[in-house]
C-alpha cells in the first residue's frame, strides 16, 4: 500500500522531467519542496510508502505501528522489498503513463534514502537522479546511536549488516547521479 499525490502545473507538458519526493515523517511536510518543484516546470510525484505517514497502518498507540512489519516478515515478505518494489512501480508509472523523460528521487531521512539507493542499484534506468537530505553514511548508524526497531522496522532484516552497507549501492546504481547530505552525528563522520 502507498499513499501519493501527483501533480504538475497547468502548462506542463506530460514529457517534463519528475521528481518523486519520500519523506521519513510522511507527505504532509512535502508541500513547500513539492511546490518548488511544480513551479520549476516538473511533475511532482509525493509519496507515503508503505509504514510511512497515510500508509502507515492505523494503530491502537503509537508504538503498534512496528509490528505491521513484523506481520510481514513472518510470511516471508520484507517491508524493505515492497517499499523498494513500489518506489520502481512508481517510476515506471510516471515514464508509462506521464511520458516522464527523466525521474529523480529525494529521499528525506534515512530510512526514505535506504529505499532511493536500493531502487537506484536494482534498476538504474529508472532514475537519473538520487538526491538524499538528512541521510546516513552507514547502517552501523542504526546499532551505533542505536535506532529503536519500532523507528525503522524495515532496516531491520536478519542477516543484512554484516554483509551489506550503503557505500556498495552507489557504484550499483551507475550511471544514476547521486547527492547525499547527512545528518549530523551518525556513524562513520
């Protein structure tokens, strides 16, 4: 499930470039960067994945929204993968169906930037861009500050870290342009 608003300004054409705009706090935040974007002459694509903002699942308290993920993952389903997959659905639909010559990505938090860069090294012809704001340089972040599970359940998969990290997407992702802006005081600074 995913949640998306779409848009473009009135004489935009369907081929103009487009952004798809992830959030860590949800679209609500995004009107400001979704208006820059709009007034630029692009089309805007602002999207809650799946455990983020409207596609977060309603919860009885603020710390049920975790086990969703977990409910996934013991039929063998990662949230990691389905935000993943419907992150390169959605840039296919844009190229499809609003004949987007280009579509770049800004990812907004770590958990939005881990998506934007598996993405990017599944499918480099999806992107032409990855631009990341308030990223991280490593998911040793995750253990090091250390990231409660019910803040990013889908970073945590069994197995991932001792034999993964961000730095092995980027070369994966050629020829996609990526920026990265980190936060300050994660791990590897």
């Amino acid at each position: 499930m995913a949640s998306a608003l779409w848009g473009k300004g009135i004489a935009t054409g369907d081929g103009a470039p487009a952004s798809i705009l992830l959030l860590d706090e949800g679209k609500a935040n995004a009107a400001q960067r979704a208006s820059d974007r709009i007034n630029r002459g692009e089309q805007v694509l602002v999207v809650d994945l799946i455990l983020t903002g409207e596609a977060q699942p309603r919860r009885r308290n603020a710390s049920d929204s975790h086990r969703y993920a977990q409910l996934l993952a013991t039929v063998g389903d990662r949230p990691l993968g389905i935000r993943t997959s419907h992150l390169l659905a959605l840039a296919k639909w844009l190229k499809d169906h609003h004949a987007a010559t280009e579509v770049r990505v800004e990812a907004h938090g770590f958990r939005s930037q881990v998506v934007a860069l598996l993405g990017a090294a599944l499918d480099p012809t999806a992107f032409s861009e990855v631009w990341v704001e308030k990223g991280i340089k490593s998911l040793s972040h995750l253990l090091a500050k250390p990231v409660p599970y019910s803040e990013a359940p889908e970073l945590f998969c069994l197995g991932l870290y001792p034999e993964f990290d961000l730095e092995y997407l980027i070369p994966l992702a050629e020829p996609v342009r990526v920026v990265q802006r980190f936060q300050e005081g994660n791990a590897g600074d």
